[in-house]
C-alpha cells in the first residue's frame, strides 16, 4: 500500500513536467514544419524571387514590343520598323536582296 502511494506521489511529479514537454514539442514541431512554419516560410520566399524573375523578363519583353508598336505610331512612322513588317508580314523580297532561312529549331 505504501509503494502504491509513492507511486502515486512520483508520477504525478512527473506527470506535469511531461505534459509540459509534449505540447512545447507540439509547437515547435509546428512552428517549424507547419502550412505557416519556417521551412514553409522559406519556400514561399523561393517562389517570391521565381516570380519577380519571371515578372522582370515579362516587364522586359513588354517594353521591347511598346517601343516596336511606337514606331508604328501613325503620327510619326518609322519607316524602317514599317518596312520590316511589311516584308515579314507579306513574305515580300527585293530582287536584289538575299534570303537566309533560318530554322526555328535551336540545334
């Protein structure tokens, strides 16, 4: 009977501290590894940068072609930007001129 009440006694010494541990474990496991912890943090991160990269070459490529398109302006043409188009346009060739085909296909 006496070793049972001491039992009683440790046990529930210990039962609190190992309460304690387990749900500070609970949160830090989540705090790292959760849907809102570090490591998921990080990986947002990664997809943050990926997309201001793709943002960049986009915003690059669309000044590229707002440049071309204001050189079509009809208040000031440039003639060689139109005369470019035109040819690619309607596949028309000067009978002085050489033609290099060039295949799309990297090699």
């Amino acid at each position: 009977m006496v070793i049972l009440q001491e039992m009683r006694r440790r046990s529930s010494a210990i039962a609190w501290p190992l309460i304690g541990i387990v749900v500070t474990a609970y949160f830090v496991y989540h705090a790292w590894m959760g849907d809102r912890g570090l490591s998921a943090g990080r990986e947002i991160a990664q997809q943050l940068f990926l997309a201001k990269q793709d943002l960049a070459a986009v915003e690059a490529e669309r000044d590229a072609l707002a440049h071309k398109v204001s050189g079509l302006d009809p208040a000031h043409v440039d003639r060689d930007l139109l005369d470019q188009q035109i040819r690619a346009t309607l596949d028309l060739v000067a009978p002085n001129e050489i033609v290099i085909l060039q295949s799309d296909k990297a090699p």
